[in-house]
C-alpha cells in the first residue's frame, strides 16, 4: 500500500549489471524522477490508456500503474483493478528484459495480459499497438539508430489513435541529424521540447523530452522548448 511505482525489476537490474551500462538490445533503464516527471507532463490520469511499446523492466507502466490507482482511490478499489488488467500495455523486444518487465508487473499484481514479446520496428507490432486504443504514451526507446530508434517513433506516431499525446526521451540531436526527424513533422506535432540535465543518464547521452501530438501535421505551429539545467 505505500508503494510509489519505484521500478523494482529495474533497480534490481542496474545494481547487478553495474558493469554493463545497457543491455545488448540497446535499453537505457529511466530514472524514477523522470517517469514520474513525465507523467505529469502530458497529464496522465486514472482513465487514460497507457502505453510504452519499449517498455524495458517497465518503468513508466509501474508508475503509471502507482500513481491512477492513487488517484482511483487505491489498491484495492473497483478502478484500481480495471486499471491494472486493462489500462496498461508494453512492448519489448529483449526476451530477459521482457521477463523482467513481467516480473515487474506481477509484483505489483497486475499479471503481464498486456505486455507483449514484439519488436516494434514491426508491421505485427504496428499491428497490435493500433489494437489498442491507447491515450497516451510514455516511452524511453532505444537511443542508437541501429536499434531503429526513430522507426519506432514513426510506427508508434503513426499507429496510436489521432490526438494522442506520446512523450519520448531521445538524444537531443535525434529529430535534426536523422532524415526521419523531419519526416515525423509531417503526419504529428512536436508540441515541447524539455532538455534534461546533462548527467541524467551515465551513457553520457545528452537527452530532451520531446512530446508529440500524433496525426495531426505540424505545418506552421510553433514547440515549445527550455531547458531544466
């Protein structure tokens, strides 16, 4: 009951794998603060659809799981179980991460109905995310391009209901270096940008929040963009 959505699986991650800042599929585990962060960014709340379709151990599902059945009244409310077997959906690519974001979940009692083994790059899991229904969508992908980082972005933009807010930590640079930056402005809006301190990350990747509104284009509107030093 006083759980605050601390990504168990994930903290247990990084403190045996100290030696090896990253899994082999290219994961960056997300701070606490920073889930927490961006869920208040794009206002998530105990009636919205949450998704993460590179999910890793699950970070932002178990903070988002956390923090709406708070708001439905706690754990053991009629809410707070809907939200917990149908409010939440993830993707991971990773089989050992995946297992872990399982893991996660059944922690916290939710069971894993809804985290999928998929590699979102995929037509199958384009397929699946548009199936869905999703509200909003909270994500950390893979930074490096060969793991197809902004591929992702594109099919998770393209495939989410239109007006979706969607919420991505990438590489400051990302969206300017990589002709699929531009390509995204087309059918979504990049709404902000909020560059985060230098250090959040020991990669030493230098990352911004970028939060989108997806399908509708970008034309002429301005982003908002600061920068928290």
């Amino acid at each position: 009951n006083e759980w605050r959505g601390e990504d168990v699986m994930g903290i247990f991650f990084n403190e045996f794998n100290r030696y090896k800042k990253k899994s082999e599929a290219g994961q960056v585990f997300t701070p606490e603060h920073i889930t927490s962060f961006m869920y208040r960014l794009i206002n998530v709340t105990q009636n919205d659809y949450l998704g993460d379709f590179t999910c890793g151990s699950g970070a932002f599902l178990v903070k988002g799981m956390s923090n709406m059945m708070r708001e439905a009244g706690g754990y053991d409310t009629n809410k707070a179980k809907e939200i917990r077997k149908g409010h939440l959906f993830g993707i991971e690519f990773d089989k050992e991460i995946y297992a872990l974001a399982c893991a996660n979940m059944l922690i916290h009692k939710d069971g894993k109905t809804n985290l999928e083994h998929l590699d979102s790059r995929t037509q199958e899991a384009c397929d699946w995310i548009k199936s869905k229904n999703v509200t909003k969508v909270l994500m950390n992908p893979p930074f490096e391009s060969k793991y197809g980082c902004l591929t992702i972005v594109e099919n998770v933009l393209k495939n989410v209901p239109r007006n979706t807010k969607c919420a991505f930590i990438l590489p400051d640079k990302k969206l300017e270096k990589d002709k699929k930056g531009r390509k995204l402005l087309k059918h979504s809006t990049l709404e902000k940008i909020i560059k985060l301190p230098e250090k959040v990350f020991s990669e030493g990747v230098t990352t911004s929040i970028f939060i989108f509104t997806a399908g509708v284009p970008q034309n002429d509107k301005e982003i908002f963009a600061c920068y928290i030093e």
